[in-house]
C-alpha cells in the first residue's frame, strides 16, 4: 500500500509502562499501553486510525471532513482537533440535541473551541447516520466542497490498519514472552479489529461499552471484509484469538454505575491514571473482574490497552460525588487541607 500515515498527527510510539500496585493486588502482571498520550488534544486511540485516514483524505483533495458520533464523542472531538491542525473545514453529526450554553462542557465544548459545525441528530434517526452523513456530504459539494466522510469512531479498514500496524510498535516494546492477552474497550470495533489483526501472541478481549457480544464480533468482521486489499487477515474468533465480552457494559452507552465510579477513582489514586465512564473505565472493570474470578481467561502477563477518553470525565463530577458517598469528595477538596 502506498499510502502513508500523516506524521504529524500521532506522537509514536507511545510508552509501555508496568503498572505494579493493581498487579499485587490481582495477581496478574499488569502492564498499560498509554496511547492516551497520543497527543493531539488528548485524543487517545482515534488519532492512530486518523494519521491513516487524513492521509487518504489528503490525496482525495479533500476540504472538509465529515463524521459521527455521540454528543461526547471522543473520535468526533479529535477530528475537529486533526481538522483545525490541517487547515481543513469540520462537520460533526451527533446524536442528541444542543445543550443549553451554560451546559457545554467535555469533547462538545472542545468541537466548539476547535471550530467544527455540528449538526444534531435524534437518538432514533442516528441508526441512518451514515445515510445523513451522504446526505451533509453531497450539500457541501453542491457548495463547492471537497467532503471526506468518516464513519463513526474511524472504524473502517483503514482505520483498523492503524491497529494491525500498531501491534508492531507493540512488539517492540513489550517484555520477552509478550503478553497472554490484551484487553481493549469497544465502542465502534475498529480498535479491536486492528489488534486482532495484528499477528500478537496472545489473546484479544474487546470490552463492549454497548450493544452485545454478537453485534461488536460481526462488526469486527465487516472491517476486516474490508482489509484483504491492504494484506490483513482475520483469525477467527475464538479462546486463544479475540473475542468480545460482553458483562461490563453497564445501563446503556455513556452511561456508568456507582461500582463502576468507584472501580475508577481507586484505579486513579492507585496509579496516577485518569480512566474514564463511556471507554476504558468499562474496560478496566473487565481486566479487574477478570483476574478475581477467571484469572485464567486473562493469563500470566496482561496488556491493558488505554484508549484515552478523560475529557468524558468532565461534567459528571456529580456522578462520582454521589457514588464515593459520605462526602468523601467534599472532604478531599475541602478539608483536606
């Protein structure tokens, strides 16, 4: 394949670092892929799979980029961001409708500030959103645009190449005997796609943070359907391959528990890393879960991959206040001093 990622998009690699306190306390060597420091506004994971995509938006001639997402939508908040550095026009599509102006807060004001247009969709009507985002895409042509449409969280072949490519940065970092499996959230299945994808030794277990496991496995397989012109291959899913687990979903998409609240702010007083509600806060939950009750499913040595996501962090301080309960934060911030 000839094209080449924009160079000036991701900062890789990115660090591989041992996490020692959660491996005593779980019994498993735990280690973390740090790809929240991709750079880039904080974009994690989604500008892997952009440097991949902006190129090809790039040799298309293209003017302004069009995407998807949720109202909180990482993936959306770093096209905007990718946009805005290249010079190039952004239309977002979000699922939900615009907040009161007092109330804009996390990667929505980030699009804002990033200078993105952000048409709204309703949660029913988002099940077209590729049909809507054609629809942005052929306005902006009879305009004069050039548009390049990306579809939700980047997950396409191209953004899964990102990935596979990615296992090879991995490779040659990780400690001698790799890792037993890798653990990964999935909000779109481009992520986990890459990985499986990409040759690792061990496992792959993507998290669903929505939809079930039989939605997310076929998802992952239409992206790869999509590979086999850029040389990747799919194994099929199984117990030593990847798979997609299903139990830590929680209430819906964006949406957490107390438990899982809590899960999240010991892991960031224990490591000095901030998970986050929608992504890697399920994701972690899982490994945690994991290495208590079927230590076996994750093995001797495993990867976490984070994916980023902290901006989802902001604007639900009141969440996390009411889950640590007896105004544990009250205390920190007030009378901790």
């Amino acid at each position: 394949m000839s094209l080449i990622p924009l160079p000036d998009l991701a900062r890789l690699p990115t660090p591989l670092e041992h996490l020692p306190r959660p491996s005593a306390r779980l019994g498993v060597d735990v280690w973390v892929k740090r790809d929240d420091l991709t750079g880039l506004a904080l974009s994690g994971n989604k500008v892997r799979k952009l440097a991949w995509l902006l190129a090809d938006a790039r040799a298309q001639g293209a003017t302004v980029l069009v995407t998807t997402g949720g109202i909180q939508s990482n993936h959306c908040r770093a096209t905007a961001a990718a946009a805005a550095r290249l010079g190039l026009g952004c239309v977002l599509l979000l699922r939900g409708q615009a907040p009161r102006p007092g109330d804009l807060d996390g990667n929505l004001m980030l699009d804002a500030l990033f200078g993105a247009e952000v048409r709204w969709c309703t949660p029913g009507g988002y099940a077209q959103r590729d049909a809507h985002m054609e629809g942005i895409a052929a306005e902006l042509r009879a305009g004069g645009a050039v548009p390049y449409v990306i579809p939700e969280g980047g997950s396409n072949a191209l953004g899964a190449l990102a990935f596979a490519r990615a296992c090879d940065e991995l490779r040659a970092q990780q400690p001698a005997g790799g890792f037993d499996s890798v653990v990964c959230a999935v909000g779109s299945g481009g992520t986990l796609a890459g990985l499986a994808m990409g040759g690792l030794r061990g496992r792959v277990l993507g998290v669903a943070v929505c939809d079930d496991a039989p939605t997310f496995r076929r998802r992952v397989e239409a992206i790869a359907a999509e590979g086999g012109d850029l040389g990747l291959s799919l194994p099929a899913a199984g117990p030593d391959t990847w798979d997609v687990l299903e139990h830590w979903r929680g209430p819906a998409y964006a949406r957490t528990t107390p438990a899982a609240w809590r899960q999240q702010a010991g892991f960031a007083a224990e490591t000095g890393l901030l998970l986050d509600p929608v992504y890697t806060g399920k994701a972690w939950a899982a490994v945690e879960a994991l290495a208590r009750d079927a230590p076996g499913r994750l093995g001797r040595r495993v990867l976490f991959w984070h994916t980023g996501g902290a901006f989802g962090n902001f604007g639900r301080g009141g969440e996390l206040a009411a889950a640590l309960g007896d105004g544990l934060v009250q205390r920190r911030i007030v009378e901790g001093g």
